[in-house]
C-alpha cells in the first residue's frame, strides 16, 4: 500500500495523463481508479485511523487531532493509543508487515514486524519498533514530518526540507523492502499534504515560481511507484490511496467566533485563553475544525442546555449556519449530524454536529480569533469526496463503486483471499 497523504483524485488523473506520473497512468489503465471518500471531518488523523481499521469514527474512537477529557472542557491529544480498533496488521493471520509513516500511529507498539509512527509524533525513539533500529533511521537522517514552521519562515527552508524528509523517507522504504521479509508493505508519504497546504496555488497556476517544484515532487514520488510495481511478482497487489483531497484554500472561517457572535458561545473572559473559560450561558462550542459540542447539563462543568432542550438548539444552530453567506455564497456545504454520520459504542464521544466547508472555505475552531474571516500563509485545504482509491486488479468485485476510507481494509481481504495471500 501506498499512501499519498492528501492528494485528490482529479491531481492524480491530471498528472497521470499529462506524463508527470507516468507510472501511476499504467496502474490506472490496468487497475481500477476510484473516487474515494474522506471521513467526516476530512482530517489525516481520522482517516488514516479509519483506512487502517475499517471503521468508523463511532468505532475506532478518533474524532480529531484533539478532544475532550470526559466531562471536561480539558483538551487531549489522541494517539495510536487512544485508537479503540487494532489497526489491520495486528489482526490474527496478518502476517508480517512493515509499516511506515501512517499518520497517527505513534506511539509505535510490538508487531509482527517493523513499524516506524507517522505524524504526530513526539520522538523518534518511541516511534520506531523495533527499538534496535533508531540507530540506522538517524543515520538516515530519518525525518517523520516536515517541520512546516520552517515554511512560515522561508519557502525556500521548507522546500529544502520537505525535499531531505522524502530522501530519508525513500532511503529507508528501500532499505526495509529488501531487508525484511514480509507479507504486507505500507508506506505513507506525508509530506505531500504539507506541499498541498504551502503551495496550492503553485499547482494551480502555471507561471508560479513554485510549479514546476510542485510537480517536480509528485514525479519523484512516481518514480518509486515504478520502482515499487517493478519489484512486483505476478500474486502481489498494489493499492495506492489518499486520506482526503484538496483545493485552493480562499479563507479561513473561526467557527467559535461566529459561535459567539451569534451568542451560542460565551467566556468568563475574553480574549479566552483556552475552553475551560466557557462560561454558563453557552449552548456550543467547536473543536478544530468544525466539530459542534451542545454545551449539555451533566455533561460539561458548565453546561447550560437541558438534555430536553438539545434537539431545539441544534435546529437553532443549523439555521445560524445555513444564514452563513459571503457574496450570496454559503460558507457551509453541509451539516452531519451525529446519529446520522456515526454508529457503534464510542458515538458519545462524537460532536453533534461536524459542518463541511464550502469551495474554497478553510474551517478552524481557534479561541484567539479576532475576526470571522482571515486569509493566512497556506493556500491549499482538505477536501472530503476526493480522495483516490487505486487497485492494481481490475476485478470489479474488489471495489466497490463509491468507496469510502473504512472500506479499504475489506478491499485488502478480498485482494488476499483472491490471491490466495494471508
Ligand atoms: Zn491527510
């Protein structure tokens, strides 16, 4: 499996028709290229955490790259940990895997195998398993993100750096496909979503100064995707995929401060310095980066809505965002609402609401906010319907027709069984 980590379906079209990726134009002309969609909300964490399990959010448990402690308005960090499913390679009969740089995995864990942690990941050493390979990784100069504050500093330091995390990050696919023996190879590129978020536009826009680097990026990325389906034997299937798409990014949208504006969200003080300064009064409040939270009684420390009086409030605040125009514009797309997005046993831990952002709307749910509106350095954001699903197996009853992120590991079983794999 080769992860592409937020490149859409039409990119990856486009590029393979006009011969930047000419390798991934051959597995699409004899595999089946898909369509795929996101999770909801369409961020890496919650949809490589459902790509690995097959399952929904209301199942696996992430909702977000944070959430809340229970019955607090005290923000946690989920990780690999906190993922309620085992991800596919710790299931019975998974055989042997190598597994580099899935979003969200950190920190790594035994397996039957070797696991270095995509992003976020807070050290090397406890991103690798096993341990005894830190050592060569360094030596590598093994990188597991990009430090993206380098690209508010200097495009130019960014590109340097994205370009030395891919090298390390080929360098040490190489090194593990002929070094392990192993039944199952995934392998993430990451910094792909970082070059889509910096440099958007330069795709777009053929006289920017950044375009031909743009591509230049995703046509190394290809050349691995050659080297990898030439190293193939006639059982092995490829899958390459995507967590979410993209899209040129025209404005941020801070959620909590159209939240308050609209008085559905108050602070004790303001500006708040975080969400434990929610005041009695609020009806709801927004994690990164739409996920609506009803303020519910019993369930929050100041909680002010009456278990009662909820479905009241939600319909109040779905009508507060459908009047959110710009130009005649709607700035929100559309509105999940829990029951009807989720299932399983962790669907009260879900927002009630997650919105979706219209074309070229960024959502965030920062609390420092001094406007609704902002246009700030990065120039590319996530999509939810255009990720893309590629399988080197053009069997239709493999893929379905409109796939979604959980279905992926269904795909696996059936590439395994067909082949007769484990
Ligand atoms: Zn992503």
């Amino acid at each position: 499996m080769v992860g592409l980590d937020g490149m859409p379906f039409q990119l990856i079209r486009d590029l393979s028709a006009d011969n930047t990726m000419p390798n991934t134009g051959r597995l699409i002309e004899e595999g089946v290229f898909r369509q795929m969609a996101s999770s909801i909300p369409e961020i890496s964490s919650v949809a490589w955490s459902s790509i690995i399990t097959g399952a929904n959010p209301g199942e696996h448990g992430i909702f977000g790259f944070t959430d809340l402690a229970t019955n607090t308005y005290r923000l946690t960090f989920p990780n690999f940990n906190s993922l309620k499913m085992p991800p596919f390679w710790e299931r019975e009969n998974s055989g042997r895997s190598v597994i580099l740089n899935v979003p969200s995995t950190f920190p790594a864990r035994p397996l039957n195998g070797v696991q270095v942690s995509g992003f976020v990941a807070l050290d090397l050493e406890r991103s690798t398993y096993p341990p005894a390979l830190v050592p060569w990784l360094e030596s590598l100069d093994y990188r597991v993100d990009v430090d993206s504050q380098a690209g508010h500093q200097s495009l130019d330091l960014f590109l340097r750096n994205l370009d030395r995390t891919l090298q390390a990050r080929i360098a040490a696919y190489r090194h593990l496909w002929h070094g392990e023996d192993w039944d199952t190879f995934v392998l993430v590129f990451t910094g792909t979503d970082r070059l889509a978020h910096f440099l958007w536009d330069a795709y777009e826009d053929k006289s920017h100064k950044y375009h031909s680097t743009f591509l230049d990026y995703l046509h190394q990325i290809d050349e691995v995707i050659g080297e990898i389906t030439h190293k193939m034997n006639t059982t092995d299937s490829l899958i390459m995929l995507s967590d979410h798409g993209f899209e040129l990014l025209e404005c941020d949208v801070h959620i909590n401060f159209f939240l308050s504006q609209q008085e559905f969200l108050k602070f004790k003080k303001n500006p708040p310095q975080s969400l434990a300064d929610i005041d009695y009064g609020t009806k709801a409040f927004a994690l990164d980066p739409a996920r609506i939270y009803i303020n519910l009684e019993g369930k929050y420390p100041r909680g002010s809505v009456k278990p009662e009086d909820k479905e009241l409030v939600i319909d109040e605040l779905e009508k507060s965002f459908e009047s959110l125009k710009v130009n005649g514009r709607k700035v929100i797309e559309q509105i999940y609402r829990k029951e009807e997005t989720y299932e399983g046993p962790y669907l009260d831990q879900a927002p009630d609401l997650v919105l979706l952002p219209g074309k070229g709307f960024n959502f965030k749910a920062s609390l420092k906010a001094g406007s609704l509106f902002e246009k700030g350095i990065l120039s590319g954001k996530h999509t939810q319907k255009d990720a893309f699903l590629l399988v080197s197996d053009s069997s239709e009853d493999i893929v379905l027709n409109r796939p979604s992120v959980a279905d992926v590991v269904g795909i696996m079983s059936r590439l395994r069984e067909k082949h007769g794999n484990r």
